[in-house]
C-alpha cells in the first residue's frame, strides 16, 4: 500500500507540526514497513520573514495542485488546518488528521477575550471543514478533538478515528538514556508557544499565588516574552524568580524535564497535550488544566482544575512540593500512564486506518 503524505510544515521548523511528520514517519518505518509512505513537502524551507510567510500561504493551492498527477493508494493530508489544500486530489481517498479545530472554537466564542478570526481566516476554516466533512476518513489526536470536528463539521462518528500521539521518537530514546541531570528542589516548569490557548499569563498567575518559600523559581520554556508577559511578571512580583528559556531544542528540553520539580500547566484548550506526555515520561509531576483532551490525557494520574482556577493548581503544585513522597507516587503514576503511549501502538492503529480509508471508494473530495 501507498500512501501520499502532504505536510506543510517547513522541514526545518521544530514546531508540533513537524514533529507530528517526523513521529508518523518513523513509527510507520520501524514497525510497520510494509506500508509506503511517499512524503511530499509543499513547504521545503521556513520563510525568513513574516511578510514571506504570507506570500508562501497564498502559493500553497498552487503547490498542492501540482500533485494532482500522484497516484497513491491514500492521500493523507498531516494537518487538518490545511486541509482544504486536497480539494483537488481527486486520484485516490483522501484522510485527514486533526490536531484540533481551535481556530473555529475561538470564533464560536468558546474562549472569552480571544480575538474572533478575520474574514480570510474564516474563509480559510471554511474550506478545510468541507474537505473535512468529504474525506473517507479522519484521524483525531483526542476523543476532544473528534467530537469538536463531528459538531462543527456535521462528520458522522464513524469516520473518525481516534489514535492518541505517542512520545516523539527522538524523546523516547532519551527517556532511558543515563543522565547527571538532578531534580532541583523548588523550580516549576511551563513548557509552550505564544498562542493565547497556551495561558502562558495563567501560568504566571498561579506561580505567584505558590508558597514562596515552596516554589521559588519559575521556568517558562517558548518563545521569549513579549512586553505584556514581562509587565505582568513584575506586577506579580515574581519577575526576580522567573527564568526565560527561549525556544529549547529536544536535548535542553529533556534537561528542563529532568530538573524541575512539577510541570504547571493551564491551557485554555489542547487538542491532546505533548509536553504534558513528555514530562509524564520524564517522572516529573503534572499540575494541568482540565481543557480539551488533558483530563483524558492524564487519565486521572494528575490533578486537574478549570484553567481559571489559578488558586487550586497552585495549592496541588505546593502539595507537589512540599512533600517527597506525594511527589515520587504522582511521577510513578506519570511514568505508568505515559508507556500506554506507545510508538509500535500509534503504528498498529495507523496500519488499521490506512487499510479501512485506502478500501473505501466513496467519499473522495467532490469538484
């Protein structure tokens, strides 16, 4: 079987996206090899400015066009917020994964105070719903995410697949690697992107109200802060105790894991939640928000509160620290829950919903 992968994440970016392609690529190689993964880049490079980042998002059709006269088994598009790229792929069935539908929930209203999409955004969203909506098969991060998809989009339940994301293969090798790496006693870790669902401000907010003497340093692993985020940390008076850590790569973001004592983490919404994964893999301790998938994520092995409850995930971070033993069952847990996500798994499910999609003629993208 041959299945035509259409990523249009730069190849080297080192956001989610590309990390998704890269674990599905290799997963699909090492446990499922007999199943032909024909991976085609519509984006090649990162565009060195904003401006140029426009203008290649305008090519992108045309670029998709062009492989109209590729003739796989499957056409399988790898980010569903680009999926009405496919709209004229009509060579084969057509399955599209779905990270999340956040730009829709926004403009719903789902998160107040977040800004709603503009028109050409709106439009955007509207194509890749449709495309949704006509491909044979969808493959969702989250049982959170399947459901938005089904309610926005009207897809029946039976063409969603669930197939949670395993850790990230270059992670998963480090996770039994020897290290000197010690936990330091006291550090709380936040670990996300600028975007307003990550609640990097939440995180700030509810490192404030931790005892001081218990949490004494923050560290904020992303992009660097912009003027309001550090306007707040000083209006919080934490600003002395926060560590900036801009952008790290997978070695220092193993570092990160392996030296913090909890990771804090309140998002508004996750479509599933990779650093929460991640640090559960690591052993360290989870404080998350129950947005999205994150309560299904965890599964019960971390306490969970509404993102605004900044009050309670900073008691649950204090009991964290302040007692050994409370800590070391919460990563025991952490550890437990986190080897039920499994590479050869996300494999095994991958093979079944390529040979159910690939076997259906109907549902292909109508002209």
């Amino acid at each position: 079987m041959r299945i035509g992968l259409l990523s249009t994440a730069a190849l080297e970016s080192r956001g989610s996206m590309r990390a998704y392609v890269q674990t599905l690529a290799e997963a699909m190689a090492r446990h499922v090899p007999s199943i032909e993964l024909d991976l085609i880049e519509l984006e090649p490079a990162p565009a060195p400015s904003r401006w140029r980042r426009g203008l290649r998002m305008l090519t992108l059709p045309a670029r998709a066009r062009r492989c109209r006269d590729v003739a796989p088994d499957l056409w399988h598009v790898l980010d569903g917020s680009n999926a009405h790229l496919a709209t004229d792929l009509r060579s084969a069935p057509l399955m599209v994964t779905v990270h999340d539908i956040i730009p829709c929930l926004q403009d719903a209203g789902v998160f107040p105070g977040a800004p709603r999409l503009g028109p050409a955004a709106r439009w955007w969203w509207r194509g890749n719903g449709g495309v949704m909506a006509r491909a044979v098969s969808l493959v969702c991060d989250s049982q959170r995410t399947a459901l938005d998809v089904q309610q926005a989009f009207g897809v029946q339940t039976s063409r969603c697949s669930v197939i949670p994301l395993p850790l990230r293969t270059g992670l998963a090798e480090m996770v039994e690697a020897p290290t000197d790496t010690q936990r330091k006693s006291g550090v709380v870790l936040h670990v996300g992107n600028s975007g307003f669902y990550k609640n990097r401000a939440g995180a700030l907010r509810a490192f404030a109200r931790c005892e001081r003497s218990l949490a004494r340093t923050l560290w904020m692993a992303g992009p660097a802060p912009d003027a309001a985020l550090l306007g707040l940390a000083a209006e919080l008076d934490v600003a002395d105790r926060v560590q900036w850590l801009p952008d790290p790569d997978d070695a220092k973001l193993v570092e990160l894991y392996r030296g913090a004592s909890v990771l804090l983490f309140p998002s508004l919404y996750e479509g599933f939640g990779w650093p929460v994964l991640e640090a559960m893999a690591f052993s360290l301790p989870v404080v998350t928000s129950n947005a999205g998938s994150l309560p299904e994520l965890v599964d019960r092995v971390a306490p969970v509160f509404p993102p605004a409850d900044e009050a309670g995930m900073a008691a649950a971070t204090d009991r964290l620290l302040a007692s050994t033993e409370e800590s070391a069952a919460a990563a025991a847990r952490g550890v437990a829950r986190a080897a039920e996500f499994s590479g050869i798994e996300f494999a095994g499910r991958m093979r079944l919903a390529y040979e159910g999609a690939a076997a259906m003629t109907g549902g292909r993208t109508a002209r």
